[in-house]
C-alpha cells in the first residue's frame, strides 16, 4: 500500500454509546479478543460530555451521522457502515480518532467550517451546489432517496407513485439534500410538494415518527429507509424520489492534505475483503 501524505499515531476506539450529542472519545488500541461480546472486542472508556473544542495533536475530528447507515447504537453497541469503515481504514493507518455524533447536518456542516470537525461520515449524498461548498472524498458506495410510509396489513400505501405527492406534506431532516430533491421533484410533477424541514431530528428518527403516526410520511435514503424497514416491516419504501446517488464523505474544501490522504486509504479500502463483508453486512444485494 502506499504512503500516506501525513501520518498520525495511535488508533482509539470505544466500547459503548448511549445518549445523543454526545463525543465518543477513542483510546488506544485493544488487544484482540476472541469472544463474541462486544465489550470484549472494545476497550472501555468513559462517555464524556459534548464540546465544542476539538481534539488537539494528530487526532482527527470526525463527526458521524447518527443513522442505521453511519452510527447505531443497536443492542447497546456501536456499529454502522459508516463507522465500522472508519475504524478500519484509522487502525490501517495508525489514525488517532476523535468521534462526535451528531443528528442536525447544518450544524455539523458549520462546524466542519469552521474547523471543528475535520471532517463529516453522514447520509449526504455529492450534489453539483454542495461541492461548491465543500471537499469530497471518493465514492463510499451509492444510494438513492425513497419515500417513506405506512402501509395496512395487505401491503397498501396512500401513495404509490410520484405524481400522487402534489398537494401533500412530506417531512425530510434540515439541510439534507433531499428537501432540494423534494422541491424540484415539485416542479417535475407541476405541482407543490409542502417539505417540513425538521430542524431537530435525523432520517432514523422521522423514520419512528412515521411508525408512531406522529407524521405520515418521511423522505430518506434508501439504505436508511430499508434498515429500519427491517425493524418496522409496517413501513413502505417503494416509491423511488431520486436516482442512484454517489455517497462521499465531506472535508473543508481547502483541506487537501486529508482529502488527498482520504481518498488515497479509502481507494485502497474499497478493494479489500473487509469492504465487501461491510457491504454485505450493512447493504446485502439492495
């Protein structure tokens, strides 16, 4: 494998995650362990409390999406494609590693700007406006948008297809692309689609809303979607919003230094046996 432009040092990893907007600070790495249980796979270490200064040195901040994609806290252990990869490519490279779960991207994205975060592992999907905006590593797989509702016991949806979306509401996480998607999809079909931006939560978490009829349909990317749709078999993933997506993660535009040294591990990663257990485990053949 090649080398790095820069190197860092030793590679942290924790053992449990329980409460939202909190940073899951990594230590050293474990021994290996043989056992299944996760807290035998994982050093322990105190949850500490959010802030807002970053780690210092050669530590990386990396902020993840709170998502079944990117960061699940399932069965009390930390797991996600997003952040198994991570880990995998930072223990590669000897990367120290800093976590901070996030569920509002506007905020995460002000922060990334403002150099609190180095860089960002979310649901994003690469548009032509975004990269405007910010640095994106090579693609980390794909994905599309879909819509999300309930359907009865024989399998029927209010909506089946995108031209029955006019003149309804459908609610989408702030500052995601897919509120973007949902308004053009607007002018596509000519007619209003009423987009609730929620400031508050992530796609999982209006995903639930869905479920507890609090809202009656939600946008989100399709990985997402079907993840929790496997948890919540009552949930209807059929209607397709968008094309295939790339889906990257996201550096300070000026930061070329990571994003070249990103791209360069995640090249390499993506050719390995681990990625493909990865995509296996987390996307299977959808």
């Amino acid at each position: 494998m090649r080398q790095p432009k820069f190197s860092f040092h030793s590679v942290k990893t924790v053992s449990r995650y329980r409460l939202l907007r909190i940073i899951l600070t990594v230590t050293a790495v474990c021994a290996a362990a043989t056992g299944t249980s996760y807290l035998m796979r994982l050093c322990s270490v105190p949850v500490m409390t959010v802030s807002d200064v970053p780690a210092g040195g050669d530590t990386l901040n990396v902020a993840i999406e709170l998502s079944p994609m990117t960061l699940s806290t399932a069965s009390d252990s930390l797991d996600g494609f997003g952040y198994e990869m991570l880990m995998e490519i930072t223990r590669a490279h000897d990367v120290p590693v800093k976590i901070n779960a996030f569920s509002s991207l506007p905020e995460a994205l002000s922060k990334l700007t403002s150099g609190r975060y180095d860089m960002i592992v979310s649901d994003m999907p690469v548009t032509a406006s975004l990269k405007e905006k910010y640095g994106f590593t090579v693609p980390v797989y794909r994905d599309k948008q879909v819509l999300v509702q309930l359907a009865d016991s024989a399998g029927n949806v209010a909506l089946s297809s995108q031209q029955e979306l006019g003149g309804k509401d459908v609610w989408a996480a702030a500052g995601t692309p897919v509120v973007a998607r949902l308004h053009t999809l607007g002018r596509e079909i000519g007619d209003t689609i009423h987009v609730h931006e929620d400031m508050n939560h992530t796609e999982e978490q209006l995903l639930i809303s869905v479920v507890l009829g609090d809202i009656p349909r939600a946008a989100a990317g399709q990985f997402v979607a079907q993840r929790m749709a496997a948890d919540y078999p009552q949930l209807d993933t059929s209607v397709d919003l968008s094309f295939s997506q790339l889906k990257c993660w996201t550096t300070n535009k000026g930061d070329s230094l990571l994003l070249d040294s990103m791209n360069l591990w995640i090249s390499d990663f993506v050719k390995s046996k681990s990625y493909k257990e990865l995509v296996s485990k987390y996307v299977g053949n959808k």
